[in-house]
C-alpha cells in the first residue's frame, strides 16, 4: 500500500478545522477511506484536524472522484464552524426547526 503525506492546509480555509472525511473525499475518493485515514494517523473519525497537520493518507480508492474534485477545485466540507451553521440554517429558525406542540400546534 502506499502511503501519502499531505498538509492539513491544503483543505482548510481562514483556519478552521476539518475532518477525516475531507482528505479521505478529497485525496482517496470515497468517505470509507476516512476509517483508513483515522487508522494510519491514530485519530478518531469525527477527530479534527489542526491547520498544518500532516496526515498519512492511504491508496485513492476512486481516481475519476479525485480527479472530478481536483479539476473543479472542489473541497469537501464535512466539518463546519458553529458560525457556518447558523449562516446556513438562517440560525435554525424556519419550520424545519420547530418541535410540534412547542413552536408549532397541531390543531
């Protein structure tokens, strides 16, 4: 098997965090590879990563993945910020947020 070393900041943006998951997406081709990741760098899956950080990453799994991600400069995203979030679900407000019979009443 070979083994590829790559930095943290390569996919990770004004310094936040990122997950196993990104790189295994990103440099392997499959979210799978994300439990090899975690294996050859003693880390847990859900482990975030630190920018800087080295990794060893395993074989790619699906090079026409890699290769898509690559060519449209893509990055996967599976770790986000609290602030990320909130942008996103417009701060959890909306109905797929509300709880029935506490913000939303059945009639």
């Amino acid at each position: 098997m070979q083994r590829k070393s790559i930095q943290c900041h390569e996919n990770c943006k004004n310094n936040t965090f990122t997950v196993a998951f990104d790189f295994a997406i990103q440099h392997c081709g499959t979210a799978e590879a994300a439990f090899e990741v975690a294996r050859l760098n003693n880390m847990s899956l859900t482990q975030d990563v630190e920018p800087d950080t080295e990794l060893i990453l395993p074989e790619i799994s699906d090079k026409d993945v890699v290769l898509h991600i690559k060519v449209n400069k893509l990055h996967p995203g599976t770790g986000i910020t609290q602030t990320e979030f909130e942008t996103m679900t417009n701060g959890g407000s909306g109905i797929e947020f509300w709880r029935i019979e506490q913000e939303f009443e059945v009639n």
